[in-house]
C-alpha cells in the first residue's frame, strides 16, 4: 500500500519538487497539499503547479483537515509555519519530517518537545551525500587536529532568506565538536578590516545568488597542504529524493526525534 502524503508549504519550491517527486513513486499517493491561508496557489491542482499535471489534489489552507487524511507530512515552509505543522502532527501522533531551515533554539525546542508523541525527523538538509560528509567529517578533523585551521564556504540562490545554511550550520558542528569545541563560540562569519584570524576559530561564509541549488565545501588549511571536501547539489531534486526516503522511514518508527543520520544506517 503506497503512504498516504502530505505535503506542507506544497506551493513553494521545494514543495513543488517533492510534489514532482511523489507523484512518480509507488510508494507513495499524495493525499493533501497545504499552504498559507490567502495564497494565490489556493485551490489549483498541486500536480499542475509542480509540473507533473492533474492528479486530483487541490491546493488547501486548512491544515487540520488534511493531517486527518494522511499517514506521514513533509515540511517545507518557514520556521513559525512548521512548528504549527509539528504541534499539530504531534497532537495527533502523526509522523513528520521537517525540512525547514532557519529554526531558533525556541522553534526546535517546541518541534523536539512534539517527539514525545509522534515520530519527528529534522533535517537542515536532506541530501544523502551531505548527510555522509557530516558523518566523515568528524573523523577528518580529529585526523588533522588543531594543527589545521577550519573554514566552511557555503553557496545558494539569491532567493535563500537565513544564512548561514543550515546544512553549513550541520557541518560546522560536526567539526567543532569532533574538534572539542562549540560552533556558537568560535564561528566567525566573514573578515572586514584588520581581523586577523584567531586560534581555534571556524570561518563561516555564505554565498548568495542566482540560481545555485547548494554548495557546501570544508576546507582544512595546514602549513604545508588543504585538504578540501565539497558537496554540490545539482538541482532541487536530491533534496525531495531525500526527504521521500526520510518519510519512507518515519512512517515506520515508534515516537521519538531522528536525523538523516538514522535514516543512512
Ligand atoms: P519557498 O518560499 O519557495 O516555499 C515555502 C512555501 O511555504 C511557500 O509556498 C509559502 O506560501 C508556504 N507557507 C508559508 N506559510 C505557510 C503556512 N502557514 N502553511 C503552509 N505553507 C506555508 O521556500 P523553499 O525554497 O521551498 O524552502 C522552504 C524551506 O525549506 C526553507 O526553510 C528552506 O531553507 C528549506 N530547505 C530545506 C532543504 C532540506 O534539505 N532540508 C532543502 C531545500 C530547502
């Protein structure tokens, strides 16, 4: 029986792409498509919109209603639109994954609090190869130790609204931990005038323009070498392959808060 999908902020881009995704799964049958009240997508088919023509879904506002008819949601919306998603999924023990970026220490908290009831997957990004960097990174960095000095460049499009992403917020954690250290304390984000670097600080930068889908690249300058590993998503896709493959396995958890990295295990 394929699951019956929901999916939040289904008008957006990224909504779009997993709509345009779904629909040529078995896995899956797309059952409600929800977006902000006074959206002019309102009421359009989400098989139109995305691309893939009718199939039946009209584009909804009334969020109640569609978690009722569902057996998983996916969320692509902002931060405030997705602890309403998470608040009410959890309500009603429904298994969710959020794939909203640019949550405050409050939101995730509040989205966290919801694991207690239902199954609760968070991902910053949903790639499968920027979930593997984040698992080997740590081993690089223990490897090459202090000796070498941490700098993350990150790169999206010009409409992206939080930066740094939170896929390069993943990944700087992942180093700063490994390295004994805390990403909030040592971050440093861009360099203006005379700011020399300092010992132990983990250069953040972003990059805004165009079309750029995500690109992420780690850098460990030594004295004498860099050793350097990126990731490059080529569209939109990867991210909507990744979240139908996290909503495959929420599905079948008991409640509980999972990451991507569950997920590759
Ligand atoms: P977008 O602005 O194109 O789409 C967001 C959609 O959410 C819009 O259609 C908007 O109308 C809708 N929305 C707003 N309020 C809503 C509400 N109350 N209920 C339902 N829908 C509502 O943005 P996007 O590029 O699709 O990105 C959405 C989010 O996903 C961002 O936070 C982005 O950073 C994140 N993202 C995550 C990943 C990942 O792998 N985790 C990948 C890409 C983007």
């Amino acid at each position: 029986m394929p699951l019956k999908l929901i999916i939040h902020g289904a008008a957006g881009r990224m909504g779009r792409e997993v709509v345009n995704a779904a629909a040529s799964s078995p896995d899956f049958q797309i059952v409600g498509a929800v977006t902000r009240p006074g959206s002019p997508s309102l009421g359009l088919d989400a098989g139109v919109i995305a691309g893939v023509g009718p199939l039946g879904v009209p584009i909804t506002d009334d969020l109640e209603a569609a978690l009722k008819a569902g057996d998983v949601a996916l969320d692509f919306s902002n931060p405030t639109a997705a602890v309403e998603l998470a608040t009410r999924a959890a309500a009603v023990g429904l298994p969710h994954v959020i794939g909203t970026t640019g949550l405050s220490p409050e939101q995730l908290g509040a989205i966290r609090e919801g694991a207690a009831r239902s199954p609760v997957l968070i991902a910053a990004n949903l790639s499968p190869g920027i979930n593997l960097l984040a698992r080997i990174l740590p081993e690089v960095a223990r490897a090459l130790g202090d000796e070498y000095d941490v700098e993350l460049i990150e790169a999206h499009h010009r409409h992206k609204k939080d930066a740094p992403s939170g896929t390069a917020i993943l990944l700087g954690d992942a180093v700063a931990s490994a390295l004994g250290r805390s990403l909030t304390e040592v971050e440093r984000h861009g360099r203006h005038g005379i700011s020399p670097r300092q010992p132990g600080e983990i250069g953040v930068h972003a990059i805004r323009g165009g079309g750029i889908a995500g690109e992420h690249t780690v850098l460990f300058i030594g004295e004498g070498e860099q050793v350097e590993l990126s990731h490059q998503a080529f569209s939109r896709r990867t991210f909507a392959l990744g979240a139908l493959r996290a909503a495959r396995f929420i599905a079948q958890q008991p409640p509980g808060l999972y990451t991507m990295q569950d997920v590759l295990k």
